[in-house]
C-alpha cells in the first residue's frame, strides 16, 4: 500500500526520493505538485463522466481532452513525488538569481514535465483546431512546431551554457508559429463553417494564444534563467498548465455543447454510415 505522508499527515515525498540537485523542490513545492496533481485526476474524471452524459455522437471532442489529461495527472504525480527530474548546473548565479547553494551549483531540471507536454499540448492544438474544420495537412504543421517548441525547450534545459538560448530561441519561433497558425488561417476556417462556430473560436483561441506566450517566460525565469526557485517554478507551470488544460478546455467545450460536430468535417463511424446508406437509397 501506497504511503505518500506520515502519521501526522505531512508529505514525506522528498524524504523517500531525496532532492539530486542543490537548487531543487522544497516540501512546499511538492505540496502544491500534489493540490495540481489532484485538480488535474478530478477534472479527468470529471471530463469522461461528461462524455459519457453527451450522445453517442458527439462525444469525439471530449476525447482527446481524457488523452490531455490523463497524461497531464501522470507528469504531475511523478513531479510530486520528487521523481523525474536531473541535475545541471546552472548557467547564471548572483544577485538576481537563485545563488544560495553557491557556485557553481545544480538546478533540478524536470524531463517529466516535458514528456507530458510532448503529449499534451500538441493535442491540446489538434483540440482547437479540429473545430475549425481543417483539413489533416493544415493541421499537421502546426502540431510539428508544438512538439519543435517542447523539445527544443527541454534540450535548452538541460543545456548549461549559453547555447541553451539558442535552443530558446528556436523553440519560441515555433510556438510562435503555432500561435499565428490559431489566430490567423484557422479564425478564417472556422468562419467558412458559419458564425456561431466563428463566435466560439474568437471567444476562446485568443485566450488560448496568450497563455501559450506565457510558457516562454516561465522558462526564461526557471530553467533558462535561474531567476525564481523551483517551487515558484512549479507554481508558476503550475497555474499555466491548469488555465490551459482543464479550465480551458471545460469552457471550450461548453461553448460547442449545442453544435453538431459533424459540421466540423468528421463524425462516428455509424454516422458516416447511415448518411452514405442515405444517399444511395
């Protein structure tokens, strides 16, 4: 049995996985990883409850929000308990960053963060953009400079020289892509499908947008800088990952919960059927 506190109900997570680098997670970071952790697995419950309350044929949206999720709750247990991370030393010390275990000094790079976003936020991208109506070679662009974004994020990190800004550099030019690609060609296509799909998507991909160009700074501050300590880093990704996963997407399914899906180019099997049957009758 699984055994996470001690009798008093204090978090033990970094007295079973000890800290490998000196400038690492604290209790208190852990804490916070947990409260995530638990908001992440209620909201994944709670999304697949909702799918299955939903008519068989419109369900398909709701799908890739339990991936999303799912793999999300998984980053973050491994986070929490202290587990998933490497030590580097980091590129920048003194007045203005994080210099109290002297120099040089380790900071704690967290790889399983970056595997859960190589599974989510591409598919958090391929969410939005599937109710714009495009097609799989639009889409496919897009979601190749989302995962150019992460991973040359997670190789800049574990970079401890200046190179690792290069590696910024190219990651934010990415995501820079991706983020011209949501409110430029696909604000048009969703409006080729009509304007209550329009209204929808200028409600919700601007938002969407700016939380992405947030991520940027979170780096610069943590792991490209050594500004914040890691429990503000782990706030800080924290609040951002929650704002762009269950939050948003709850409200973006919401806002679509009258729209028939099928208006969007794909539908269930049965459906796609039935209609072919139709049409040769």
């Amino acid at each position: 049995m699984f055994d996470y506190s001690n009798s008093t109900g204090a978090n033990k997570a970094l007295g079973i996985n000890p800290p490998n680098a000196a400038i690492d997670i604290t209790t208190h970071g852990s804490d916070w990883l947990w409260a995530a952790f638990s908001l992440f697995m209620l909201s994944d419950l709670g999304m697949a409850t909702w799918m299955w309350l939903r008519p068989k044929t419109q369900r398909v949206l709701h799908l890739l929000p339990i991936v999303i999720l799912t793999a999300t709750s998984v980053a973050y247990f491994t986070m929490a308990s202290d587990l998933g991370s490497t030590p580097i030393v980091a590129e920048f010390y003194g007045p203005h960053h994080q210099d109290m275990a002297g120099e040089p000094a380790t900071r704690a790079i967290w790889y399983a963060r970056y595997i859960g976003w190589t599974l989510s936020l591409p598919l958090l991208v391929l969410e939005l953009l599937l109710g714009t109506g495009m097609s799989a070679t639009e889409l496919s662009s897009a979601l190749f400079m989302e995962v150019v974004f992460v991973v040359s994020y997670l190789v800049g990190a574990l970079v401890s020289t200046t190179y690792k800004w290069g590696y910024f550099t190219m990651g934010t030019a990415a995501l820079l892509y991706v983020v011209s690609y949501i409110v430029g060609p696909a604000a048009a296509a969703a409006g080729t499908i009509g304007s209550d799909v329009r209204k929808v998507y200028i409600r919700t991909a601007p938002f969407f947008a700016f939380v992405l160009l947030l991520y940027p700074i979170a780096w610069g501050l943590s792991e490209g800088g050594n500004v914040i300590h890691p429990d503000g880093e782990m706030v800080f990704y924290g609040i951002l990952d929650l704002v762009i996963q269950p939050i948003f997407l709850c409200a973006y399914l919401f806002q679509l919960r009258d729209i028939d899906i099928s208006r969007f180019g794909f539908a269930p099997r049965q459906v796609i059927v039935s209609e072919k049957v139709a049409a040769t009758a």
